[in-house]
C-alpha cells in the first residue's frame, strides 16, 4: 500500500446516480486507490469489480454513509468498475475519485 495521504488524478472522478438498485462507472485504469464520495440522502453499498464481472454492489458489501468518504485499494489493471447499490430512497451522487494513498494520515 501507499503510505501517502490520497493523491486524487485530477479530471478522471466518476458520478453514479443513486437510485433503487445497483448502477457502475468505469474508473481509470493505472491507480491503485479510488476515494469514494457519498453525496446522497441515505446509505449506499460499493464494490470494485472487474470489467466483465457481472457481480454488482449489493447490502453484503462496503456500506458508505450519507456524506461519508472511504479510500478503496484496488487492482490498478483489473478492477476498474465502481459498483454502486442503493437500497432504495437514498437521492443524491456518489462520487469515485481514482488516485494513490489513503487517507487518515
């Protein structure tokens, strides 16, 4: 892992629109963090797929609060898909941000 504080690729952040159900995004490739943003009115469920898996976002997965953040580790040439699940009645965007390091620093 990158001992770092979160260094975002600038002009490469994804938006999903929440809605009841699970939507994706397709995150740049070389980055070895994404900085999930959760800008919606409730709760979401993410994960970091594959492209080609067709496994989305469900409530066994990272749970994100309203106006929360997280830093996710991925694999920067495999996963490249930001799943997003909401189980209903959240309103808003959530935000992926593909970058090196993490936060809490």
């Amino acid at each position: 892992m990158v001992k770092q504080p979160f260094s975002p690729k600038y002009g490469a952040t994804v938006t999903i629109a929440t809605a009841a159900g699970a939507a994706n995004a397709n995150l740049s490739a070389n980055e070895h963090q994404v900085l999930v943003y959760n800008d919606a009115t409730a709760a979401v469920f993410v994960r970091v797929k594959p492209s080609g898996n067709n496994a989305d976002a469900t409530v066994a997965d990272m749970p994100i609060p309203s106006k929360g953040t997280r830093v996710i580790t991925k694999d920067p040439q495999s996963q490249n898909i930001l799943s997003v699940f909401s189980p209903g009645g959240a309103v808003g965007n959530v935000y992926g941000c593909p970058g090196e390091g993490y936060g809490g620093l």
